[in-house]
C-alpha cells in the first residue's frame, strides 16, 4: 500500500511541476507580449484571474505537439548552452567595471572563474558528446529562434499583426532621451 502512495505522490509533485513550468513559459509568453516583442492577443487575460489564457493555450498546444519527440538529448544540451552563456555573461563585469549592478556576487572575477569552471567543463562534455542529430536540431531551434525574432520586426514595422505600441514609443523615447543626454553632456564637456 505505501508502494502506491509513493507512485501516486510522485504523480501528482510531477503534474505540479509540469503545471509550474508551464505557467512560468506563459507569463514569459505575456512579458514578451507587453515589451512588443510578440503580438498583443498574447497579453490577453482573463477577467476573472488575471491569468493569460491565450499565453497559457498557446504553451500547452507547443507542450503537446513536443511531447511525441524524444527531445530529452536536446534539452540538454539547448539547457547547457544556455547555462554557459550566463556564465559567459560574467565576462561583461570585468569589461564593463561601472556598470551599476542592483544584485552583486561578492567574489573576485578570478574567484567566480574558478567557481564556474568545473560546472563549465560538464556542460562542455555534455556539448561534446551530443550526436550530430541533437546539434542539428539544436542548431535549428536557435535558428528558428532568431527567425522568428526577424519575422515579429517585419510584422511590426509592415503593421500585420497589432502589437503594444506604448513600449515601442516609449523605447524610442528612451533612446531620443539618451541621445540627447549624450549631446547635452559633449557640450558641457567642451565647454569646460
């Protein structure tokens, strides 16, 4: 009898975690909606909730249509490139020292190389090992990736798709501002 408790607790802490990440990739799927970087029907929420059910529907048809390939070699390896580029992204605290920070690791940078080299050297192997299969695949996913970035820019500057403006008006005020602010500071420079 404790055999099925435990087969049955494993089910449903697996059907959690399941429901978790999806809900997480769909309010990444609203995020994106919000900055413009993906059309507006994905910002869409229910009255009730709040929650984005056109996000939420939109993950669990992609969830569905991956669950008949045998993806776990490539979410490894996808998983590893990606954990390496976060540590490479350690790179741009010696290249950019004043960079103000709002989380700080209070480690040298030779300290954090030394902390992330031996988790680098696994995800390398794991890299290494895959077959050219799960490189294709990988390679195509990125690709499509990047594809799909350059097909939302289309849509957005040929107006096929509705997309929220306000950020777009607000990046490009951002940037007007900044322009300006660097302008502003030249003279006062020269001026000095």
């Amino acid at each position: 009898m404790a055999k099925y408790r435990k087969g049955g607790g494993a089910t449903i802490s697996s059907i959690g975690m399941f429901k978790a990440q999806m809900s997480s990739g769909s309010f990444q799927l609203l995020g994106m909606a919000e900055l413009s970087l993906l059309p507006a029907v994905f910002a869409r929420r229910t009255s009730y909730t709040g929650t984005p059910w056109v996000a939420i529907a939109a993950s669990t048809v992609v969830m569905i249509a991956v669950s008949f390939l045998g993806f776990d070699h490539v979410a490894n390896f996808l998983y590893s490139l990606g954990t390496l580029l976060e540590f490479a992204s350690f790179w741009l605290r010696a290249k950019h020292l004043m960079l103000k920070r709002p989380y700080r690791v209070p480690l040298s940078l030779h300290a954090l190389m030394a902390m992330c080299a031996v988790p680098s050297g696994f995800l390398a192997y794991v890299c290494v090992v895959a077959r050219w299969r799960v490189s294709g695949v990988a390679a195509g996913l990125s690709a499509l990736g990047v594809g799909w970035h350059g097909v939302m820019r289309v849509c957005r500057a040929r107006k096929l798709l509705k997309f929220n403006m306000r950020v777009c008006r607000a990046r490009k005020l951002l940037k007007f501002n900044n322009a300006v602010v660097a302008v502003h500071r030249e003279g006062v420079e020269e001026n000095i």
